[in-house]
C-alpha cells in the first residue's frame, strides 16, 4: 500500500478538518462539509462549529441533509477527502 494512502486508510472522520459541529435551533450534530466549494479546496478557512442556518443558505436543504448524513458516524473510516486536523494551539504536543 501506497504511504499516502495508508495514512487514509487507517484515519476515522473524527480526525479530519472537514468534520465540523452543526448548530440547529434545539441540537447540534457532527457533519462533514467537504462538499462545499469553499471548504472542500480550503479557499476558505474550515470551523469547528457552524450554524445550520449558514449551511442551508450555502448547500440547500438537500446539501445540509447531506452534511449531516455524511458527519453521523465519526468513528467511521474516513473518505479520499480526508485531511488530518491540525492540534488545538493549547494542547501539548504528541
């Protein structure tokens, strides 16, 4: 196996920069927002946590639905779009 994609392979979503908190109205959910054009070519800066509102004006509510679908599991391998998250700037190095 290729070392490029070993790193994938073995990676879960819950890792990976595109992995985000989606902010409804009474709930939050994980989600994964690889799919839109912004944060998927990082043009744009991916959040920790977004409001639902903000990804149902950008996605539709097709898109959103599948924001959530994608993030519903974490612990799941992750997909050819993965991305390691880089560590929080107050936690000790590993």
């Amino acid at each position: 196996m290729l070392p490029e994609l070993r790193e994938k392979a073995v990676a879960t979503c819950r890792l990976c920069v595109f992995l985000v908190e989606v902010a409804g109205r009474e709930e939050t959910r994980t989600g994964c927002v690889a799919g839109i054009k912004e944060y998927g070519t990082l043009r744009k800066r991916v959040p920790r946590s977004i409001q639902a509102l903000e990804l149902l004006k950008r996605a539709g509510k097709e898109g959103l639905e599948g924001i959530i679908s994608r993030g519903s599991d974490p612990g799941s391998a992750a997909c050819g779009l993965f991305r390691p998250r880089p560590p929080d700037k107050g936690s000790p190095p590993k």
